[in-house]
C-alpha cells in the first residue's frame, strides 16, 4: 500500500503506475474527484475506486458518483471490515469487468 499526499500526486501514480485499487479518505475541501474518477475509469484496465468522506452529504452532492468505472462510497467512520469488504467487492467487480 502507498499513500499519496495529494490529488495531484495521487493522479500521476494511477497515470504512471497503476494500482489495483485506490483508496481516498477525501478532505473537507472541493477537489475534482469526478475528473479524478474518470482518470481512473479510463485506465486500462480500469482503476477501482473506495471514497471514504466525513462530509454530511451523499456521494452525488460531493460530486463522487461514479463516471464509469467502479467505484463505492462509504461515510466515516467506516469499520475496517466494511473498508475490507468494500474493497474486496470493488476488485472482484473489476477483475469481471462489472462496471
């Protein structure tokens, strides 16, 4: 697992070196998760995405409903079995291509 310290950082690793899934325990702050989404929607073969937010609105009004690909929201705090079995369903939906 590798973390990154910002969105940017966070895009150039899914550009360069795409991983199996990403994780996002997403900030207070408006950032373009959508456009950050459909990156990893179009990698090839697509990245899986978990976002994991504090914020007290749903996955559409923080502008994180999927554009393509896979991807789940979870409200924090979020258990480390609900992180586990998120995750595991995001990369058994990829790996069938389920999108």
């Amino acid at each position: 697992m590798e973390a990154a310290g910002s969105l940017k950082e966070a895009a150039r690793r899914v550009c360069d070196d795409p991983p199996d899934a990403v994780i996002v325990s997403v900030p207070p702050a408006r950032l373009p998760w959508a456009q950050f989404q459909r990156l990893c929607a179009g990698r090839r073969p697509p990245v899986p995405v978990l976002y994991e937010s504090c914020l007290e609105e749903g996955a559409l009004e923080a502008s994180l409903a999927p554009a393509g690909g896979t991807a789940l929201f979870l409200a924090k705090p979020a258990s480390q079995a609900a992180l586990r079995q998120a995750l595991a369903g995001l990369l058994a939906a990829a790996r069938t291509g389920a999108a």
